[in-house]
C-alpha cells in the first residue's frame, strides 16, 4: 500500500510558483517515493527530516511511518533550499 503524500502550506505555495515542467517531474518523483520511500529519501545532517533529490530541484519531507505518511516541508532549487 503506497503512502500518503500531504503538502504544508509552505510547500504548496512553493509548488504552484514553480514552471509546469518543473512541478511534473516533481510530482512523477513523489508518486514513485510514496510506492518506496525508502529507495529515494536521504536523511539530512542536524534535521530530523529527508530530501529528495530530483533534477536540481529538492523536496524536504518528513515520514510518518505508522501511518505512512509523507509531509512535504518546503520545496525548491538546490541553491536556495537549505536557507530557508
């Protein structure tokens, strides 16, 4: 059973700012992290959250694993990602 994936606010709005390319390769990558999270997530230094790496794009999530869910914290360019 694949996870759930649920957006922050933050990550939504990050998301719809994003070109149309960009947002289909992001949510093609999501779709194949929900059937295996654990092939695509790597674990951050000093956070207790993961990144997904797509492109020069990152997507910073945090796991629920009793109830397999996926939280996506915030998204963007790899430049800019971790200052936020």
């Amino acid at each position: 059973m694949p996870f759930q994936v649920e957006f922050s606010r933050l990550a939504a709005d990050k998301f719809e700012k994003l070109a149309g390319d960009t947002q289909e390769r992001l949510a093609k990558k999501l779709q194949q992290v929900a059937e295996r999270p654990r092939r695509y997530l790597s674990r951050l230094r000093g956070v207790d959250a993961f990144k997904i790496r797509v492109g020069d794009y990152r997507v910073i999530v945090d796991v629920d694993w009793e109830s397999k869910t996926i939280y996506i914290l915030t998204v963007g360019h790899r430049r800019t990602i971790y200052r936020d």
